[in-house]
C-alpha cells in the first residue's frame, strides 16, 4: 500500500507537461492495480467470514479492472469496463450503508432497552 500511495503521489506529478499521454495512462493505472491487489492479498490472509470476503474482494477486484481502463484506448470496451467499475463501487457503497444503518439501528435499539 506505500507504494500505491508512492506511485498516487507521483501520478500527481504526471500532469506536468512533459510527461506523454501514455506515461500517464501507466501512471495511474499502477496505484489502482496495487492497492487492489494488496487489499486482496489482505483480505485472503486476514480470511474474514465467506460474505465479507467477497465483498472485499469485488472491491478488489474493481480496482484492478479501473487500472485495465486507464490502458484501454477509447472505445465500447472501456466505456463496458468503466460502467462495470462505477457499477461495482455504488454497489459497495450501498453495502457499506446497509452496515452503517444496521449497526446504528443495533445501538439505538440497545439503548432504548437500557433505560
């Protein structure tokens, strides 16, 4: 993940004008691709129960494929790839909230029966 963050901090920099279209096309991918695959890798070594996991690793996995996309050319396979990838991310999302509201929901439900 330091080195996502490293190659984050660098793409950053890519915007300078003398860095090519195509370096920065490989600039951006990187940081994606890794912080993917190291949030993967985490989660198979952390072995969260079997529901969690695959949730991680949709994450994961959206990651990586938003790296492929920045390599892509312009065209119906990026812009399927892309939706895919914004598709993927509410879909977290939305889980994340459902969690959220749960273990709200859970708290406020233990403190009425409290008093």
């Amino acid at each position: 993940m330091v080195i996502a963050l490293a190659f984050a901090g660098l793409l950053l920099l890519s915007n300078l004008p003398l860095i090519s279209d195509r370096m920065h096309a490989y600039l951006s991918s990187v940081p994606l691709a890794l912080a993917g695959i190291a949030y993967a890798a985490l989660q198979l070594r952390t072995r969260p129960p079997r529901g969690t996991l695959f949730k991680r690793l949709l994450l994961s996995a959206t990651f990586v494929a938003w790296a492929v996309d920045q390599l892509l050319p312009a065209g119906r396979l990026a812009t399927l790839i892309g939706d895919a990838v914004i598709a993927a991310y509410v879909l977290d999302l939305y889980w994340i909230t459902q969690e959220q509201a749960a273990a709200v929901n859970s708290t406020s439900d233990s403190g009425h029966r409290s008093t």
